[in-house]
C-alpha cells in the first residue's frame, strides 16, 4: 500500500506539470517555450550539483570526469589491459561459439543483450554528440573521445560481469538486475548492508531521472530537431510543434515497451544493425571520397588535442569536452548497461562482461570517429550557428545532398531505439524503489512517455544540461561499488581464462 501511494504521489505530479505550465506564463507564449521556461531552473540546479569542478593545473575541473577517468584507467591496469587481450574472445562469444543449447537463466542471448545495450549507446550520443564535442573543443577532442572509449572497455566489463553476477533471477524467469543488485547483494556480502542499500537507493533515483533525461529527451530532442531540417525548417509544418511530434513518438515508443525486455531485444536485435549500417554506409562513402584530405583531418586532430586555440580553452578544455562526450557516448562506468546485460542466458558471469567491452569499442572508438572524420573535413564546425544534430546533417549534405532525408530516418530510428533500451533501464531502477508490481510498471511506462513530449519541445542547452547532470549523477555510486568489487571480479575473470586454457570451457560451434 505504501508503495503504490508514493507512485500515484509521483502521478499526480506529474498531470500537475501540464496545468502549471500552461496557467503560469503567458498566453502569447507558444507551447515549446512554455515547457522550456518551466524546465530550465530545473535543469540548471541539478546541472551545478552534477558538475561541481576542482583546480587541476590552473583549471577548474568537473570532478565527475575525473572520477569517470581514473576507474578506467585502474580497472585497464588492475585488469591487465582486458580491454585488448579479451577482444577476440568477445567477438566468439557474441557470434554465439560458446553458447550452450542448455537451459540457463536468463532471458536473452548473448548477441541480444549487446544489441540492446548498443541500442542505448548507439545513437544520438554519436551523431549530434560528436558535433557538440568539435564545437565546443575543436577538433582535438576526437581524439580525447578515442582514449575514453578505449580504457572505458574496461569499465564496461567489470561493471557488466558484475551485473549478471549478482542478478535476481524471479519464479517466472523474468531478470532484474544492474548495480541496484550488486550494490545491494556485493555490499551485504561484505558485512556492509546499510551502505549498499543507500548506494543502491540513490543510484536507482538517478538511474530513472538518467532514464527520463538522456535516454529519453534528448533523443527525443535531436530527433525533432532533424526532422524539422529535413522537412523545411521554419517553412515546415513541425516548425515549433515539438509537443506534437513528441505525442506521436510517446505512442509508437508506448506500444513497445509494454513487451518488456523480450518484446524490446526483438526489436533492438534487428533495427540496430540495419540502423548502424546505414549511417556507417554513408560516412565511410564520404570518408572515402574525400580520401585525400584524411590525412589532414588526423593531423587537425592531433594537433587540436595538445595545441588547441585558445577558443577552446587549451588542452584541459578540449581534453574535457572529449572525455565528456565520450561518456556520455558509451555510458561506461555510469552504469545503466549491466542492467540490459543482467537479462543475458549464461551461468558465467565473466562472458557478459567480454561481451559488454565491445560496445564502448564500436560505440566511440569506430561510430564516433567517423562522424568526426566527416565533420572536420566539410569544414562547417567552425562556423558559427550549427550546433548538435543540425552539424552533423550539413556536414553529410555536403557530400550526399540528399541524405538529410536518410540521416532523419536513422535518427529517428536511433532515438527510437535508445528511448526503448532506456525505459527498460528507468523501469528496473523504478521498480527497484516502489518493488515489482503491475502499479509501478505501468506508472513508469506513463511517466517516461510524457517526458518524450516534454524533450520534444525544450531548447538543446536545457535538454543536454539536464541530461548529463542525471546520467552522470549515476556513476557516482556505481563506480565505489566497483571499487569495492572489483577484485572478486579479477579472480572470476582468471579462474575462467584458466579453464578456457585448458579447454574446460566447451565450444559448440
């Protein structure tokens, strides 16, 4: 009883929200900005709380990066660089080489839980991310993206191994899993249960505004944004009718995720390859084509990365701005991929983790590089105007005239995607406060789809703040949590490559 009336507490508010924005601006005030003025201060709060900064070398720092960087670049060291050495291994086990025809726990495959964690991190994060990174830190900040993907594979892995690890496999079969779990169970394991039940607590809060920001929002932002370009922009019939899109995809997304994680992977399994393949089609035709000036775009990168102009704020400013996007790109050591994996059939948990470094890999170090590549070749980053999604839509058209129409389509088809992964993510973090009921289940899936409507509306700058500052206020648990673990997954992971050395683990394929 008290669960279900702290979930109609949140319903109410938000049906509150609608009539708050609409009786208190004025009426000569359109739709989009009447949302947008209400959710700006907003915003802006949890966007200084997130974000606090240190001095570092002169410059003030946002710590949550620091913190983000230094577990990967320990768990890289304290793992003995699995990030390489576990590579090959990874591709076999998503090709399906070890999975056994036996029954497991579990939901989905190893191939299924990949795609729609990569459906969650493949997206707008790479298209309209990477243009705001060149932005705001030039050209330079490709590289600092490189980095962050290679040593967050590390991240990636300790934090997915960890998932499947400490899931909670229920009487139906159904997975719930994350750092809710391992946070919780791995505490009490070590005498410390109050801690891991405060940690698990927060980070489920952050995890559903994480969920409602950057894995709903602003996808659903950037999405209306390419759709305006590409149908006329101030001429279009959408010009300033974000609230009305965001209806339309708050039911197509609505219709989808009532299946939960099967009906959702059945999805993912097949829309992310043919989504991945269109937009690396088409970058690499651009990329090729302009094969003469690649050597010049590398150089700008590499010189932008230690020589930066002053615009940029030096190397500690562009450095941030990759590092930035990066996380935000691949999400690893914020948290939200081990609960997609957790869902995965295998009675290892050392294979997920193998198989959740690859995302950060093909997520940053391959997607993101492309569309950087095409970025700084067309030139356009250094004018002024462009920003986010509309960047990246003339950098393409200055190759492909038409593609503004193609890139729509994948960009709607990304945001669909990644608003899909990210309602089961909100859902499992909400379920984990108000418990595992047909109340809470369905309260969430109402709320995630009205805050589609309301980042259909709001301006970029608002939309982007309030994303990063949920999604990363998320890592800050998660990554004491991996601390605290890590080292049983270090001995897990030694034990398994011992017994795959001496072939104890079968093949089947």
């Amino acid at each position: 009883m008290k669960h279900t009336l702290r979930i109609l507490s949140s319903l109410s508010l938000l049906l509150i929200l609608p009539v708050h924005l609409f009786a208190s601006t004025g009426a000569s005030a359109g739709i989009d900005e009447r949302i947008n003025d209400a959710m700006a201060p907003l915003t802006a709060l949890m966007f200084k709380i997130v974000f606090f900064s240190v001095p570092v070398g002169g410059m003030m720092i946002p710590f949550v990066l620091i913190w983000l960087v230094a577990a990967a670049l320990l768990f890289t060291l304290f793992l003995k660089f699995i990030n390489v050495r576990g590579f090959r291994h990874a591709i076999d086990l998503v090709r399906g080489i070890y999975d056994s025809p036996d029954k497991q726990a579990g939901e989905v495959s190893h191939f299924q839980a990949l795609t729609a964690a990569l459906s969650a991190t493949v997206g707008l994060g790479n298209i309209a991310g990477v243009a705001v990174a060149i932005t705001l830190g030039g050209p330079g900040a490709t590289l600092w993206m490189i980095v962050g993907g290679l040593i967050g594979m590390s991240s990636k892995f300790v934090e997915c191994t960890l998932g499947v690890k400490y899931r909670k496999v229920h009487a139906d079969g159904s997975v719930s899993g994350g750092p809710m779990y391992y946070l919780s169970r791995g505490f009490a394991e070590k005498g410390w249960p109050s801690a891991g039940k405060v940690l698990a607590f927060f980070f489920a809060v952050m995890c559903v505004g994480g969920s409602l920001g950057g894995g709903n929002m602003f996808q659903a932002n950037q999405a209306f944004k390419q759709a305006v370009i590409a149908t006329g922009g101030e001429g279009s019939m959408l010009y300033q009718q974000g609230w009305l899109f965001g209806v339309v995809m708050a039911v197509l997304v609505g219709v989808v995720i009532i299946g939960g994680i099967k009906g959702i992977v059945r999805v993912t399994s097949k829309l992310v390859p043919v989504m991945v393949a269109i937009y690396v089609s088409a970058a690499l035709f651009i990329i090729i084509s302009s094969f003469n000036q690649i050597p010049a775009a590398f150089a700008e990168i590499i010189r932008g990365a230690f020589a930066p102009e002053a615009m940029y704020g030096g190397v500690i400013g562009v450095l941030i701005q990759g590092f930035k996007r990066a996380a935000f790109s691949n999400e690893a050591g914020i948290g939200s991929a081990p609960i997609a994996h957790s869902a995965v059939k295998t009675d290892e948990p050392v294979t997920e983790g193998m198989v959740a470094l690859l995302e950060p890999f093909l997520d940053t170090v391959v997607i993101c590089t492309m569309t950087a590549l095409v970025i700084i070749i067309s030139g356009l980053y250094v004018e002024q105007g462009a920003d986010g999604i509309a960047l990246t839509s003339s950098a393409f058209e200055q190759t492909i005239s038409w593609f503004p129409y193609i890139l729509s389509i994948a960009v709607l088809l990304f945001a669909f995607s990644t608003r899909i992964s990210w309602s089961y993510y909100g859902l499992k973090a909400w379920t984990y406060i108000f418990g595992e009921s047909r109340v809470a289940d369905v309260s969430y899936k109402l709320l995630f789809c009205s805050f589609i409507i309301l980042g259909s509306a709001m301006n970029l700058g608002a939309v982007i703040d309030f994303t990063d500052a949920m999604i990363f206020a998320m890592s800050f648990p998660n990554i004491i949590g991996l601390y605290l673990l890590a080292p049983g997954v270090k001995r897990d992971l030694e034990d398994y490559f011992n017994r795959l050395a001496q072939g104890r683990i079968r093949r089947y394929r």
